[in-house]
C-alpha cells in the first residue's frame, strides 16, 4: 500500500524550529491528517496503529485492578451537566452544543461530552442501594470534545481520544487510595511502556480539575524542555454525590453518600512520544507501542534464495511475538531506510547474499542508528534484548534530558533567567498561596506543574513572598 | 460486586409478552441502563464486557485481510455532509445537529455522524494521488447518531455503537469482490461466533442504503420468527469518488474515480444473540462472546477443603484461557444458579466435598440444564469440549427455528395468513417491480428482507401481478 514513487521528503530540523519539525513528524511518519473540519484532526492508520497499542496495554493493567469498561451517552442535557457549578463553570466555554435532532429544534440542549462525571453520577443515582455494590469501578475509551481556539496535532484538539475512569467508593480513604493507585498506573505506564520518565505529584488549587478535591499529575519533560501534562487522577470526596444525589445504604443502615474519583489520559500521549524520543530524522517509537517492531529488508533480492531468506526471517519474528514486516518492494534501499526512520520503526532487519553465506543478519537501530550482525540462530534471544535495550536507552536519553534542565532556584529572577536562557522544570519553595504562584507566572512567565511526591529541601521560604515555605514545587512553561 | 442481598427477580415469560421478556432480560442481566437522556443508554459492563469480546474477533477478522482502524471526526459540516443528494436525503430526518461551540454559534452548523462515507472520501481526496495507493481498506469502531424517535435496548436507540468499514479500490470488480468478501465475513462470524444461521442476499432497491449501487444483507429470524437485518455491506461504484472528487492516476497514467464500499456491524447483535438463544431463565449466551465462559461454584463451602478445591478448578480453566470465575460469596446455591443463568453463562462449575472424594466436578450446561460429573482428570479436554457442543447446539436450535418458520408462498393470500397465523420467512417469487413490493406489504404486512444468494424456483410467476418471476424472495416483519 506504500506509494512506491514517494520520496521521503526531508523535515524541518528540530534545533531550527521545535514547532514545525513536530508538525512535520506528525504529517510526514502518516499519524494525522488535517480534517475538513475546522480544528478537528484524523488518526491515520499509522497513527490509530499507536493508539490500539497504547489502548491494549493500559486496558490490561486497568482491569487487572478490577476496573470494567462501559459506555456512557455521548450526549449530556444541560440542566444534568449544570448540577455541579465548578465542572461546568470550567468546561462551559468549551462546550459544543446539540440545538437540533432532525428537523425539530430540542427542548433542552444537550452537550457534547467533555468529561462525563455528571453521567456517572446520573446513572450511579439509578443504580446505587447498597454499601455491598461498592465500590464501582468504571473506565470508558471514547472521544470527548473542547472548542478550543488553537489546535495542534495530538496536543490540543476540538476533538480527542481518551479512556476516563471513574469509580465510587464507601470511604474516602478508599477513593483516595484509588487516585493514586491510577496516578502510579500512569507513572508506571510512562517509564515501563512510553520509555518516558515522569515528575509524580500534586496539582496546586489553581491548577487542580474544576470540582475536584485535589488533582495529581504525571509531567514530563520534551525535548525542547517544555512540559507536558501526561495524565491526571482527580479525587472528589462526595461533592458530585451531593450534587447529584447518589446515595446508598451504609453498614450501620443509614442513607451515605460514596466517595468519587475520576482519572484520563488521552492522544496526547502519543504528542508526548514524539516530542520525547523523536529526532531530525523524524519518529522514534519505544517497542512496545510500535505498530512493526522490526521491518525485514531484502538485500539484493534479486539474487537467488534472499527473497526466501529474508521470509524465513519474518516467519521466525513474527513466531516469536514480534510485530514484524517485509518490504520487498522495489524501492531503493536508501529510500527504504529513510522511509522507516521517518516512522520510527525499532529494528531494521536485513539479509543479502554476503549474510546469507556468513549465517547472519544486520541489525540496525533506530536510536542510535547502530549496526550489528546477529548470527542467524542467535535471532531468538538477540532481537528481544535488543528491543528491550532500545526502551532502556530511550528511557535513560529521556531522564538525562529531564535532569539536565531540572534547576533549583532560590529566587524570582533565577526562575526568569534559567526559563529565558535555557528553559526547563523550576524547583522553587513555595508558601501555599496562590498570589505567590500567580506572581511567579507573571514574572517568569511559568505555570506550576506540580507539587512533587519526592520534595526537597532547597531553602526555607517562599521565593516570591519571603514567607516560610510548605512545599517545593516545580515551575515550568507547559503544552 | 455484586450484592449479596438482591434477589434474582422473575422475567416476563416470553410466551407471554416477547418484548417485554426481551427489556426484562437486557436489564435483569445488566446489559443495559436507560440514561436520563431521551433515547440513550447505557452500555453497562456486564454488556460491554459482550461487546468488546465481539470487538475483538472481528477486528482480528478484519485486520487478517489487511484492514487497518483508524478515527474520524465525529462532526461533519453540513455542506460536506450534502455532497451526495442521496446519502443526505436518506439520514438528514435523523441527524442530530451542533450549531454552538462554547459561547458562539457556528458560522456552519455540523451533524454528529449518522455514518462517515462522507468524511472518508473527503479525507481520500486530500491523500489519494495514484493506483499504487489502493485499495486503501479502513475500519473505525465508533459510535454513531440517528434521531429515532421510538428507541428499544440494542435495537433502535439514538446513539449505538459500531463498526464501519470504507474501502476504495481501482477497479469496480475489485470494489464488488470486497463487497461480498465482508458480507461472508459477517456470514461466518454470526455463524461461527454468535451461532446464529443466516441468510444472506441483495436488497431490493427500495430497501438498499441511501446512495448504494448495491446493498448486501444477513438476515436472521429471531425466537418470535421475526427477521433482524444482522449487518450489511455496500457497493457505491463511483458515485461518491465522483461526488467529492476523489480521484488518482492509474496505470494508463490519466485521473480516475477510485471504486467504493462500505460495511458496518452493530451493537444490536447483541439484541440478535439475546432474542435468538435467550430463554425464560434468561440471556443464553454462545461461549465464543461470553465474559465468563464457566463460573466456578463451591458446595458447602465451610468444609475443609472445598475453597481450595473450587480455587483449583478456578486456576486449572484459567491456565487453559477459558474466562473463568468463581463465585464464593454467601449468597444460597439457589441464588446463585438462578443469577448465572440470568447471566447467560455457559458452564457452571460445581465441587463439594461429595464430588472432592470421587476426584470430580459437577457442570451444568446453560443451554440444555443437563450436568455431567466429569473427573477432574479430564478437565481440561471435557471443558472445551462441552463449550464447543454448547456452541454447535445454539446453533442448531436456531437453525431449527429459522427452517421451522420458513415457507414457500405462491399467493399473497398465502403470505398474508402464514405472517398472521405463525410468523416467520415468507419466500415468493417476484418480478423485479417495487411496485409489487409495495402491495405485498400493504397487503401482507410484511417488508423485503432480502434477494437471497442461494435461489430455489417456487413458481415461475410473481404473486402480486402474475408477470414472469426473476428472483425468489424473502418476506417478513422486521425490526
């Protein structure tokens, strides 16, 4: 299906504009297409390919803690999503509005779902009687829509893809132990799967998700050394319950209210690969979410036997649970490797006359573009090791790069200059105030991340108001 | 989960009243939910636990003759949307519209998806340039909208959940060849999966998709002889390529119209597999789709040994990838016999002290009542065994009911009075004329269901106008 007379066209450099070689990786590597539709973007095969891998893996871990996946309506009436003032305070500007069904204007206008915790709490008030259903464990895999202004590919999109959990519990020790067993799922998913380390820790209140009791967040670091959100887990105490009167009959008999806790994570992740592991010669994809872990390329396959050969390679690869392909097609081999460099395939595998007769293959990798020969009945240890030692690398690439620009900072204008000159995670003390944080912003230009789980102690008072500190939290200029 | 203290309620017999045996079953086994939504529900996990697993096999399906998933906008702008005059006709009653985005109201208002032919070939015209491209075969599981205005659980509701394909290829005969391909894998997959017989065949023109060249159905008769259309495949031509000029260069080097089709599936197979294997007990599910395909059962639990042993049999089924639990909670052994044949599962596992010393279980077949002790030897050769024979009988019990109420028809008379008095498959012959369609169900009450592929001569004239006959039909009362 490749467009044999495509030329892998180059991309803009990174160093040159960040922006740009992003979008270009995006469209060049056929993970998005721009849709007729103003702000709204296509997952291609390629890039859709990311997202089941990414889907299948986070799903498992999901229901191994016994989460159940459902499906909620799409549409929510506004009267039902008003009920809780914060969420709907936060999101109504956001909101893409159903007026009609068919030809007959509606009663009520119905929202496109941009979360779904009121539809939760709707059907939970249905269904909830007994302390003994509890808790309910829920996630759904859906789309959700936010009008927003600007938009880019897999970062900022009117629509995107993602999996909400939601779950209600009978205490809040429960639930809140629920938002952190999902905050270090994703912790977990990041560095094990996405080869993406990550800052684990609290949202300020400024920050937090509109309704919630407290917010927790995964950031990590691209190459650039901006921020990225990577995931959230929201814990709400009872205050949707409240609002939307779930109730159920406790242990001591008597009408209770559970606990809430909701947690997502969306395409996003995919922006979040890229801009972490990509280079100028475009994507870099960790094995595990990579749609073909190891492309097999005939060398001179005109020659007698390669064809036969390099069959014999795929055959054993994909026996052993690799995600492999051919390409014998007729393109160059100069075209074939810049083709799946673009696409950020792991291994290139391939075997000519002179491997055949020495009982080897060549491996090339995509990070660090190393190449080895693997004697042909080594295959089935050499290439998982090799796969494995390529998430390892991209992993540890990833760390240097996110302590490298990680900086504590004792004053306002250390936070200025280290943002302005070199870019990266701020580490100040903070007194608790938002006013403080609110300053930082204006002066330094930086939104909090987080207050991280692993605090440090860099000095004794706030930077910005001289107060005596809380906490150390983690500045820095986010997608 | 599950509470403890619910009594398994009494459905609705089906003799009695079959759709409200049909509600009383989706909500009883905890299918489905109504959602505060007019029109919506709710897919709850036991019933998505049903979709997913059909998900799966038939993506797998899909992916083996080389289909690859991706995502589509949701939205679709109006002018798109009335491109081709057919397809908009056919779905602009049931389409449910956007016209604000947050604060604003849209210069252009935008459908939610009744269905996407027109965002693919949209998309296909910005990416499509030459033959070497095709066929482009692309599926997305998603959900979809249609402003019904009476809506039952899985078959007629606002918003449902499905799979569409789009294709487009070179050539009409491969685009046809496609066409067919799909419908037979609809075919297997009722047969092979769902266990439910099928006939499939055209559609009339007056039945066909809006926009069709040719419309491809299965059809299959439900318990109360009814007909349910089980998925459909569609051949466009050019049609569409032409309406939203899709074009590329083929071979002789000159700009062409690429051939089309598309084919989708629904969640209201589940609604299929619920009206053809369920009984007064409740769902009968087929193995293939079952979220637990045996749920273990100790018998006097509090005797020594008996948790281990059950806790056995539970990790021996799981160990053999049957989906397997068990169920130890306090709840009687009338309960839970009762809330698993609610539930549709196929085995249920049993072992008590008793059956510890003779070094057997007791399994007990959702579809028959039969059990069998089978040592525990043999576990793990009876228990695929028995889920297979499971399978092969469901299968036959509907082949039974479809060939039962089935009958060769020379009159419309003869029509009128079998749909009146029994119910079921009406077969004539016909002369090609919607005209005579139309008296048939004027007179009949009964609506085309399909040209079938596997003719048979019944009369040499068509019932209604006495013109020479061109193909045996199907009638029937549909939903």
């Amino acid at each position: 299906m490749a467009d044999n007379k495509k030329l892998v066209e180059q991309i803009t450099a990174m160093e040159e504009d960040f922006a740009k070689w992003y979008t270009d990786v995006c469209r060049k590597a056929e993970l998005v297409e721009y849709a007729s539709v103003k702000g709204f973007t296509i997952l291609r095969p390629y890039g859709y390919a990311i997202w089941e891998n990414i889907q299948s893996i986070m799903d498992a871990e999901f229901k191994k803690t016994g989460h159940e996946n459902v499906a909620m309506p799409v549409l929510i009436p506004e009267s039902l999503l008003k009920k809780e003032g914060e969420l709907v305070n936060g999101f109504a500007p956001e909101v893409a509005w159903v007026t009609h069904g068919g030809s007959e204007e509606l009663e009520e206008r119905l929202a496109f779902r941009p979360t779904s915790e009121t539809m939760f709490c709707d059907h939970w008030s249905n269904i909830l009687q007994t302390y003994r259903q509890l808790p309910m464990l829920y996630n759904q895999w859906c789309s959700v829509i936010r009008w927003e202004k600007t938009t880019r590919p897999f970062l900022r999109s009117r629509e995107f893809w993602w999996q909400e959990g939601h779950t209600i519990h009978e205490t809040a020790e429960e639930a809140q132990a629920e938002t952190l067993q999902q905050l270090n799922c994703y912790a977990d998913f990041f560095e094990k799967v996405l080869a993406i380390p990550v800052k684990p820790g609290r949202k300020t209140e400024k920050e937090k998700f509109a309704g919630a009791e407290a917010t927790y967040t995964v950031e990590c670091m691209m190459k650039d050394h901006k921020a990225l959100q990577g995931a959230t887990s929201h814990y709400f105490g009872d205050k949707f319950s409240r609002a939307y009167d779930v109730t159920f009959t406790g242990r001591d008999n008597k009408l209770q209210y559970p606990f809430q806790t909701s947690w997502g994570s969306t395409t996003r992740m995919i922006g979040a690969v890229i801009m972490t592991h990509g280079d100028n010669n475009g994507l870099v994809l960790p094995p595990k979410i990579a749609p073909t872990q190891a492309i097999v390329i005939p060398v001179a396959q005109h020659k007698p036997g390669v064809l036969d050969a390099a069959q014999a390679l795929l055959d054993r690869l994909t026996a052993m649970g690799i995600r492999a392909k051919m390409d014998a097609s007729d393109n160059s081999m100069g075209w074939k490797a810049s083709e799946y460099e673009m696409k950020g395939v792991p291994l290139r595998v391939e075997i000519g006359p002179r491997d055949m007769e020495k009982g080897q293959c060549c491996i090339c990798r995509r990070d660090t573009g190393a190449k080895v020969f693997v004697p042909l009945a080594d295959l089935e240890t050499a290439v998982p090791a090799l796969l494995e030692d390529l998430h390892q690398n991209l992993y540890n690439k990833a760390k240097e790069n996110l302590e490298a620009h990680t900086k504590p900072c004792l004053t306002m204008e250390e936070v200025k200059t280290f943002i302005e000159t070199e870019g990266g995670f701020a580490k100040t003390m903070w007194c608790g105030d938002t006013e403080c944080e609110l300053k930082m912003k204006e002066v330094a230009g930086v939104s909090s991340r987080c207050i991280p789980f692993e605090q440090e102690h860099i000095g004794d008072v706030c930077p910005v108001c001289g107060k005596p500190a809380k906490h150390m939290i983690i500045y820095g200029i986010a997608y």
